[in-house]
C-alpha cells in the first residue's frame, strides 16, 4: 500500500509540473498582442530622397520604433518571469 501511495504521490507531482499555468491564457494573448505589435511597426525601410537628412531622420525613426517594440517585449518578459 506504502508503495502505491508513493507512486501516486509522485505521480501527482509529475503531472503538476508539466501542467500548463492558470494564467497561461491570458500571458500567451498579451505575448501575441506584442508581436503583432511589433510585425506591425517594422516595416522595410522605402529611402524617398537622396538628402542626407532625410535618410537620416527615416533612419532614426525606424530605431526608435525598433528601440519602443523592443521594451515592450523586455517589459512583458519581466512581469512574465516575476
């Protein structure tokens, strides 16, 4: 009997760690939101002009828009491992 209580306890114990998180639902949604945030926001870069401005400040936009989706996904990973 004391050994069938121990195969069912670690039994239990197994299938609790590989049992998917309560909350997964909800953190696999935001996780979506973000990349489809980010696939949104990156887009090739059309260079419009021979100025050196222009293409500098395109370029700076682009980063920017890189540098905002990328604190996001470091934001989220964050509260997801806390």
């Amino acid at each position: 009997m004391i050994f069938i209580k121990n195969q069912f306890t670690q039994l239990q114990n197994k299938f609790r760690q590989f049992q998917k998180p309560s909350d997964f639902e909800p953190k696999y949604a935001k996780v979506r939101q973000i990349l489809n945030d980010v696939e949104q926001n990156i887009y090739t870069l059309e260079i419009r002009s021979d100025e050196p401005d222009i293409i500098h400040n395109q370029l700076e936009h682009c980063l920017v828009s890189f540098v905002f989706c990328f604190i996001k996904i470091l934001i989220f990973l964050y509260s997801f491992i806390k």
